[in-house]
C-alpha cells in the first residue's frame, strides 16, 4: 500500500475520538474505580495523574509521531524509520496485541451477556440470581467461549469495513454515546444519600496509603488505560497524513481518557457509599469483589437500590460494551494492517486470519475460568502467584510487555528518531530546529520515561506484582 493509496481519517477529530475509544475501556470502569478504592482514594489519583502526565502522553506523542512519520503499520515503521533490527519492537507489540485481546475478549464478552440480561430484567422484573450462579457461569465453557467470539466477531466486523466505513464511523458514533452515558449516570449517581463520602473519598488526601506498591500500579495502569506500549496507536497515526498537531491530539485523548477514569469514580464511590451492605462488602473482601462487583453487585443495586434503576443498568452495560468494543478494534487492526503489509494480504482475509490468532487465545482464556482445571490452575514462574491462562496473559502483559513495549518506543522515538522528523511532526520554531513543547516532549522521550519505565521493570523482576 503506498502513500496515495493509504486510508484517511475523515477528520482530525474523528481520530481523536477513535483514539479515545482505544484508551478508554474496561480499565477505566472497572479497574481505575476498583485499585482507587482499594489504594485509599484521593492520594492514588494524584499519584496516577503525575504517571499519566509524564509517561502516558509523552508515549502516546511518540506513538502516534511514529506512525505519522512512517505511514506504515507498527513492524514497517519501525524498520522504515530505524532499520530492520528495530521492526523486533513491532512483533513483540503485535505479539503483546494477541494476548491482550485474548483474555480482553472473555471480559468483554460478559459486559454483552450483563447487557441482555439487564435488558430482560428492565422489561420482565428483576430477580436475583442465586450466589452460585457467577461462577457456574464462570466455569460455564461453552457460554464463554460462546461470548468470547461473538465479541471477536463484532471486532473483525468493524476492522473488515476499514479505517473509514469501520474504525472512523464507529468511533464518530460510540464515543459520544458513551460519554452521554458517563454524563447521564454520574448526574443519576449525584441524587444519592452517598455523595459527600463518596467523592470526599476521591479527593482525600491520605498518604500513608501510598507505598512502592502503590506506585506500580498507578504507573503500569497508566500505560494499559492509554493503551500504549504495544504500538496500536502507531497502526492508527499511519491513517494521519501530513502535518498534524500531534501533541496536540495526544493531549486530548489524555485527557479524556482520564476524566473518564474519574467519572468512573464519581458514578460508582457515591453509590458504594449508599448502601451499607456494599460498602461492608466491599470493606471485608477486596479481592472476590473486583470481578463479581461489577458483574453481580451492580446489577442487583442498580436494581433495588437506584431511582431509575431499570434505565440505568441496560445503559451502564451498554457503556462498558462500546467502550470495550473501541478498545479491542486497536489491537486486531494493528494485527491486520501487519499482515497486510507483511504478507501482502487484502484486509478482508488478513482480519480474518488475525481473528483466527486471536480466538486460540481466547478459548484459552475463556476455558481457564474453571471449565477446563488444567488450564485453569496452570502457573508459570514468572506469574508468580497467579493461576490460569486468562490472569497469566493479563499478568504478562501489564507487568512485563506493555512496559518493555513502552520502554522501547521511548528510546526508538526519542534517540533513534531524527530531530528534522521530531520537527516537521511536532512543530518548529523560525530556524526549523524543533519548538519548545516538541523539546520538551523529546526531553520526557529521552530521560523520564526510560527511567520511570525502567524502574517499573526492575521492581518486576524483584517480585512485584501490579497486574
Ligand atoms: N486501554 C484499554 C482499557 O483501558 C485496555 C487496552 C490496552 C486495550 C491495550 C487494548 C490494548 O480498557
């Protein structure tokens, strides 16, 4: 595919917005709320949003430059840009890809089957479903697998339509839906008795919650929320032609993927405070809590404790099904677009041939949730504690390759990349030298985030466990 025949945003705007619906997903809704509550609250955001700013945009700038400057899918660009050694960043990107999409699809799959079952609920009545039945329908193989192509498929669906009539339209479409959802919810949210706790918990200050551990998880989740680290996001900047404002984009798909995380917060804290039986629940035992809260606590308080209940629960999980599903189309078109232009293929078959990876992944996954017991409770060394295929691939993931991803395309983007390309990308002053915010942003690519990233991946291989 050369330049003149290279698909095109229709707009910068609607790459911003796909962008946005790269980063804003699961790990908004559910984990940002979920290691919030569990760091002590408003110290965690602090230290997450210092993460954000100085590792998380910067790689996303560097990401996006990347692509921009080569015009090329994440393997191509490298190799284009740096020479061939360089394009092993790519593969281990795309190989990364496959892995996060595998166990994303099984979590994706369960927000469309909460979304019909609330819908039947809505209209029906809501019973509650015995305490056993999460996970029976965990173990329940076929349903997950089931549930986990039909998410594969929807994902394929849009990347065979393409950049334009697929990826451009959908986000044009899902992301203002999905933030007219958070804003719906949250003024709904704001009506409970739980209010004042619940964002006092959001912005108070405590410190002593924060330790080393802490720490970790602010910055490796900054890295997953963004979506950076596996060079989906260089896929998607080789659809922007000419000179674009790069940090400028970068900048806004930050931010809103963070004032998503938040909104999260500010839907979910008030409520959790306005029922006492969730907040005690929540108090005793985090660790069941994290799935089956959003999967079974929410739904039956959506239910019995919220005014307009019935609305708001099909909407919540129609919200976390738009915001997974422009999560997961990253990751496959970076997949796609590599097997285009490394083989040669048309898009068509090579999204096909992706998905085909992908769902091995999947039904993997999707078995290891207690349908099959080996697969369930394998672990391997550098898992640590963690059992089953599906917590293995996330562990690998958002401890070792995203950061080690990250790691790479900081030092590709900020040493390897020509200061001319940094400046005809990101802006020059009068003498074509690279302006200031651009210097600035070479001066985060160079120093900060290589020693950020590199400190994540020493206490990684010292044993701590962020995923
Ligand atoms: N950014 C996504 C989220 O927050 C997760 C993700 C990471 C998706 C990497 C694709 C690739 O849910």
């Amino acid at each position: 595919m050369d330049e003149a025949s290279r698909p095109r945003w229709t707009s910068r705007l609607s790459f911003t917005l796909a962008a946005a619906g790269s980063a804003v997903g699961l790990g908004n809704l559910w984990k940002f709320p979920y290691i919030t509550w569990d760091h002590g609250g408003g110290a965690f955001v602090l230290v997450y949003l210092v993460c954000i700013a100085a590792l998380g945009f910067p790689l996303m700038t560097a990401e996006i430059l990347i692509g921009c400057a080569a015009q090329r899918s994440a393997v191509d660009a490298f190799a284009r840009l740096g020479g061939r050694a360089w394009s092993a960043v790519g593969w281990l990107g795309v190989f990364t890809s496959v892995l996060v999409f595998s166990f994303y699809a099984v979590v994706a799959g369960w927000s469309v089957y909460s979304l019909v079952r609330c819908l039947r609920w809505s209209f029906r009545g809501y019973v509650a479903p015995p305490p056993e039945a999460f996970g029976a329908f965990m173990a329940n193989g076929p349903v997950q697998v089931g549930l986990g192509f039909g998410f594969i498929a929807l994902t394929a669906g849009v990347v065979i339509l393409g950049v334009r009539a697929g990826i451009d339209r959908m986000a044009r479409v899902l992301m203002p839906a999905l933030f007219a959802i958070l804003i719906y919810m949250l003024i709904t949210s704001l009506t409970l008795p739980g209010v004042p706790r619940g964002l006092a918990y959001l912005v108070h200050l405590d410190f002593s919650a924060i330790d080393r551990e802490a720490v970790l998880v602010a910055l490796g989740h900054a890295f997953f929320t963004l979506s950076v680290g596996i060079g989906a996001m260089i896929a998607y900047g080789s659809y922007l032609g000419g000179r674009e404002r790069i940090l400028g984009i970068a900048a806004t798909v930050t931010a809103l993927d963070t004032i998503a995380a938040l909104m999260a917060c500010a839907i979910l804290f008030p409520i959790i405070f306005s029922v006492p039986e969730l907040e005690a629940a929540l108090g005793d035992d985090r660790e069941v809590s994290s799935v089956s809260m959003l999967f079974v606590t929410l739904p039956d308080l959506f239910y019995r404790h919220l005014p307009g209940g019935i609305v708001v629960a099909p909407l919540f999980f129609a919200l976390v099904a738009f915001a997974a599903l422009s999560s997961t189309v990253p990751p496959l078109e970076l997949i796609t677009t590599t097997v285009m232009e490394r083989g040669g293929w048309r898009r068509p078959g090579a999204a096909l041939a992706a998905s085909g990876v992908v769902s091995v992944g999947m039904i993997a996954c999707a078995l290891s949730l207690g349908a099959v017991p080996w697969l369930s409770s394998v672990q391997v060394y550098v898992a640590g504690s963690k059992a089953g295929v599906l917590a293995i691939f996330d562990h690998l993931a958002a401890n070792w390759l995203l950061p080690l991803g990250g790691l790479a395309t900081c030092i590709f983007a900020g040493w390897v990349l020509p200061e001319s390309t940094v400046a005809e990308h990101l802006g020059s002053d009068e003498s074509g030298a690279p302006s200031r915010p651009a210097r600035i942003w070479r001066f985060f690519a160079r120093w900060v985030c290589p020693a950020g990233i590199g400190w994540i991946l020493i206490s990684v291989i010292r044993g701590t466990d962020f995923s």
